[in-house]
C-alpha cells in the first residue's frame, strides 16, 4: 500500500474513533484506532522530554496506563529506549533474555501488570521527539511487514496533533472543523512549529530540544495551542528572553 493511501486510511478510521466520542479528533483517538486495526491489546502515549518532566498523555486501558507510568517512573523500558534512540523498539515478548537484562525492573513489573510483548515508536518532528507510542499485547506477539509500516502513520499523525493541541488536551466537543480539515491544518502547523523552535535555539542560545520545551512551556502556561505561540514567534510578536522563566517570555509591542 502506497504511504499517501496508507495515511489517508488511518486518518479515516482515527476520525471514525472521534466521532464515536462526540469530540473533535485527539491523540486518545490515535491509540484507539491502532488497537482496533492492529493486533494489539491496547495503547499509551507519553509526552517526553530530555530538560522537562515526562508524563502520560492518555491510554486505552488500565494494562496500557501502567506500562506509561512504569517506564516514565523506573526510566527503563522500550519507550524510554524509543525516545532517546529515536527509533523504534519492538519487543516480541518481554520473557526472552534479551528485555530482562536491558530493562530488569521494568519487565518484571510490565509482565505483572499484565504486558507480554511491547512496541515503542517515537513522535518525531525533524530533530525534535515531543513523546513515543506504546501498543501492548498480553500474550507474545509478532507485528507483520503490512502491520509495521501502518504505525508509523499513526505515529505521524499522533505527532501532529500532539504539536497541535494544549498540552493536556485529549479532545474537544466536535462542533469545529471537520477531520480533513483538521489534518490539513495540522501538516501546516508542524512546520511553523519546527521554524519558531530553529527561531528559539537563536534568541535563548540553546540547544533545538530545549527550544521546544520552552516554547511547549510557554504555551501550556497561557493556555494556547502550540501552533498558535508557534506563528506568533515566526511573525515576531513574540521573543523569548534567556534570562526569562521557561513559561515566561517578553511580547513585542
């Protein structure tokens, strides 16, 4: 199956998950819709960051949740992996030697709570990694060739509407655009999100992961979209100053 095809159905069956819900589409959509199209038990994913606390961001099921909470806790485990690596880690079944002597406490631990196999996929953004998907399953499993390359899809479009939500947002009453709509814009926002992060390396003189966090910070703090303070550092309205707080920055009048 050709990528475009391949994006195009997944933005279809995450809309289908909104829709259900009533709400306008989120990331708990994404991990909704992988379940149902994958041969997984469920799904979580976890905004991270190399200068910022981590967090889960949402989960289909109570098995999911505790494998998002174990490997931000312990800080092992085929997520956090995925994030510093930046590529992902599949994990057939977490009783092979291999998942034991990389991650001990956390196999242990995940296998309690109820996972077997584990698959990592991290969120990407040109250089920037904003969080990782997770898909569990409860009894050894497998992903084929056609299955594999469908994840990236919905980690792409996780990606994107991670970019473009607040950060604590799962979704909103479904009154607003329709889902093409949404997912056009969103291919837009990414790349102004990436130009104000490049922006921000610049005016604070860091690093391009630390630029993010800040702007993700600033945004969260006032609570406004990303894409929004984004377009507002891209047209100058807004400069960060190095000496300012990470959810604090100095307006241009």
């Amino acid at each position: 199956m050709r990528s475009g095809s391949r994006s195009a159905r997944v933005q279809m069956l995450v809309a289908e998950q909104a829709a259900r819900r009533g709400a306008r589409v989120g990331v708990v959509d994404v991990c909704t819709a992988a379940v149902a199209a994958l041969p997984v038990g469920g799904a979580g994913l976890s905004a991270m960051s190399r200068t910022a606390a981590s967090h889960p961001l949402c989960s289909t099921d109570s098995i999911s949740e505790q494998v998002e909470e174990l490997q931000l806790t312990l800080g092992e485990g085929p997520c956090v992996d995925a994030f510093l690596h930046g590529s992902a880690v599949l994990t057939p079944d977490l009783l092979t030697v291999e998942p034991h002597d990389r991650w001990a406490v956390f196999t242990d631990a995940a296998l309690k709570a109820g996972a077997r196999a584990l698959f990592a996929f991290p969120l990407q953004m040109g250089a920037i990694c904003p969080g990782v998907l997770d898909l569990y399953a409860d009894v050894p499993t497998v992903l084929n060739a056609e299955e594999l390359a469908d994840v990236p899809a919905f980690a792409d479009l996780a990606t994107l509407l991670l970019l473009d939500a607040r950060i604590d947002e799962t979704g909103e009453p479904a009154d607003g655009p329709s889902p093409d709509r949404v997912f056009d814009d969103l291919v837009g926002h990414r790349a102004e999100i990436a130009q104000a992060t490049g922006i921000l390396t610049v005016q604070l003189g860091v690093g391009i992961d630390e630029a993010f966090v800040r702007l993700r910070a600033h945004a969260y703090a006032q609570g406004r979209r990303l894409a929004d303070v984004a377009a507002d550092v891209v047209a100058h309205r807004l400069r960060f100053s190095s000496h300012a707080e990470p959810d604090q920055a100095d307006e241009e009048t």
